[in-house]
C-alpha cells in the first residue's frame, strides 16, 4: 500500500503509539497515508478506537511476526 509517512513505535507500549502517531499527523496533509509500526498487542484496540475518535480512516491492520502493521490516512 502507498504510504507518504512511517513511523516506527515497536518496542513503545500504550500509550505512546498513539500520541507518536497523534503528533505525526499533525505534519501531514489531509488524503496523506501515515504507515504505524508497532510491536504492542494492545495497539490493535488502540488505532481502532483511536481512528473513531479522531475520524482518521484505519486502511488497513496487519499482523505478521509479531508486529503490527497499520495504515491510517489523515482525514
């Protein structure tokens, strides 16, 4: 999938993916694609809440190997 920003939060725990992905956005455009990295199981329930809350569209939820993979674009 096409991203136009990364951010890597593996290793950070609830809730810092969320504010790192929070302060992120704020640099991007609106349409733009943000691709989150993260190695939290809780991240899963996390980006789903967060992504109604805050009205960004969650493309897309991954999981392989132990991390999780997400696409959110910027609403």
């Amino acid at each position: 999938m096409h991203f136009d920003k990364e951010l890597d939060a593996r290793g950070l725990n609830c809730p810092l993916p969320i504010l790192r992905t929070k302060k992120a956005l704020t640099d991007m455009a609106s349409g733009q694609v943000l691709k989150i990295l993260a190695t939290d199981p809780g991240s899963v329930k996390d980006f789903q809440a967060f992504s109604k809350q805050t009205g960004n569209a969650l493309l897309s939820s991954e999981t392989a190997n132990a991390e999780f993979v997400f696409f959110l674009k910027k609403r």
